[in-house]
C-alpha cells in the first residue's frame, strides 16, 4: 500500500503535535519506528531535537538521516546507511525548508531511490511544506521567479502543490492562480496550514483537517482563469487559536535599522525590507509578509504564532535576529 501525507504547515506548536499523533495512528502501531528527513533545513538541531521530543512522547521510536548534523540525543544515521534503514521504518517525515536544495542532495546519495522503494513497499511517507512538495513531480517557483523553469522534484506524484494556501490572508491564494496560468500548468493541489492531503497510490484518498475553516482544493487551470474546488475534510482534532497581539507605534528610523539580509540556517536566508512605514521579513524562496511591532525590538506576524527579535549592539546598531515559533529559537546573523 503506497502512501503519502502531504501537510500545508503547521500554524502552532499545538497543531504540529495534532499532526504527529496521526502519522503515528497512519502506520497502525502503538510504538512505530518514525524517521526525520531534516535536509531542507541543513539538519537544523532544534528542529531535529523538536522532532524526537515530540514524536518521542507519542511513543515512537524516531531517528534522523543527518546530512549535515544532528540534534542531541537523537539516532542519527550516515547517509551512506540511509537507504537500508528508511525501509525498516514505518513512517518517514521530511521538515519545511528548501525542497529544491533537499532533492538534489537525495538524488546525489541515491536516496531518491531509496525513499521510492520504501513507498513502495509500504512505509508512509509524509511532510510539511517543503517537505509535502518535494513529493510531486514539480516544484513551482515563487510568483517573483516565474520567469524561471519548473523544478523537478521527486515525482512520486503528478502536478505539484501549494502549501500555506491562505497564508498572508488570501495573498498567497492570489499567487498560486497566478502563476498556474502563467506557467501553464494544468493542475495543482493546494494545501492550507493545519490540513493534509493522504494519497494512496497517486490518487486523493483522504484530507485531514485539524483547524475550523482548514482543508485543501484542487484547483484546475482553464482559458478565462483557475476553478477552485475545495475538498471535504475529515476532522481529526483541535487546538486553541493563536495569541491575539495588537501593534504598538514604532519610529520609523528603528524600523529602518533593521533592513538587510540574515542568516538564519544553511541555506535559509531571511531579507527584511520597508515600504514606506511597513517592515516585511521574507523567508527563503517563500513570499514576504508583514511583521508588526510588539516592542522596540520585538515583531509578530498576525496570520501565523510567530515572532523575531531584532539584537542589537552598544551603538544601536542591528546585528542579528531571533525568530521564534513552535517552541525553538533560530538566530541569524545580519549579513548586510
């Protein structure tokens, strides 16, 4: 039985769990042997120490293919080995982050290969985000990158995938329809935070839903524009909705000091730019959002639980930030 769990995102550290606890129901056993594949992060270590607390709890018994590193404490396995170990697993969970720079390292490594025959000999593959597109047979480029060539991805799958569908309030929605039109592509499944989309075989054989209003849609390219078909979900859970925060007055020269480019994890970049009186953090390839001051130092997002801080030196001068979500904290260190 081939299949795949293609997850939007997650929106809070409480809907990541909810997620986890169905892979683990997925795979039938109490104590299912899950595996990481962290490599669209550069294997950050809070993210792979996040994974075993979280997967460790439910009473799975997790491991990580490490490409570059591994958190503490957590079974890492050399990618020369992977191939033999991800086909005794049960279950197989690929992080958010670059889907493009992760499958071209699995392919170098064979594990490519390796991930195909383990589909099909029956162990659930799954991911979020970057991890639910590398699954397709494309990878489509951001709406400021549509001059660029569809990317190939594993192909497990046909089309390609949206995730974070009504990220940004509809702005990210307006991109997808966008650029299926000028790329031409005929069809796409779109992904909302806090949803997923089971595949058995190539085909849609379930959605998941664990956030009122949260589902996935088809969406189909035609001559005078895109036709939009949501799907019906499942509910598998609950979770209390993100904090409300309200925006305080900032000057504008403190906004401005913050302006550059950080790096925040091999080979995540994050760009921080103005227009006119409004800060915008863009992440990688993803597109850019709005952040809103809570303090002299400290921003939010209002579509997401999610915050960065801005450090600072002696002189007032930005040097770094934090972001913060799901429970971990990433630096990043201001490259201009």
């Amino acid at each position: 039985m081939r299949r795949i769990l293609a997850i939007g995102g997650f929106s809070t550290s409480e809907s990541e769990s909810l997620a986890a606890a169905h892979i683990r129901d997925l795979t039938g056993k109490a104590h299912p042997k899950v595996c990481l594949l962290s490599t669209p992060t550069g294997d950050w270590p809070p993210l792979v120490n996040r994974f075993d607390d979280i997967y460790g709890k439910l009473g799975c018994e997790t491991s990580n293919v490490a490409f570059f590193g591994g958190g503490a404490g957590v079974l890492c396995i050399h990618p020369e080995e992977a191939a033999a170990h991800l086909q005794q697993q049960d279950a197989i969970f690929v992080s958010g982050g670059n889907a493009r720079c992760a499958v071209a390292l699995w392919r170098e490594w064979g594990l490519d290969a390796a991930l195909k025959d383990a589909w099909e000999r029956g162990v659930l593959l799954s991911g979020m985000s970057a991890g639910a597109i590398c699954w397709f047979e494309h990878h489509v480029p951001p709406v400021e990158h549509r001059n660029l060539p569809l990317r190939r991805c594993l192909g497990f799958l046909p089309g390609s995938c949206e995730v974070h569908y009504h990220f940004g309030g509809g702005s990210r929605r307006q991109e997808a329809w966008e650029t299926m039109q000028v790329l031409a592509l005929p069809s796409a499944i779109a992904i909302d935070d806090d949803a997923a989309v089971l595949y058995g075989g190539e085909s849609i054989a379930e959605v998941f839903s664990w956030r009122e209003g949260a589902t996935a849609y088809q969406l189909e390219s035609q001559p005078d524009g895109v036709i939009e078909r949501a799907l019906v979900p499942k509910v598998i859970g609950s979770f209390s909705s993100k904090p409300e925060r309200e925006p305080v007055p900032l000057a504008l020269e403190l906004k401005q000091a913050c302006v550059g480019r950080y790096q925040l994890m091999s080979p995540i970049q994050v760009l921080i730019t103005i227009e006119g009186e409004q800060l915008f953090a863009q992440y990688g390839q993803q597109p850019k959002r709005e952040i809103f001051p809570q303090s002299e130092n400290q921003f939010f997002w209002k579509v997401v639980d999610a915050q960065v801080t801005f450090e600072r030196d002696r002189d007032g001068k930005v040097t770094s930030l934090v972001h913060h979500q799901n429970g971990s904290d990433a630096r990043g260190e201001k490259l201009e």
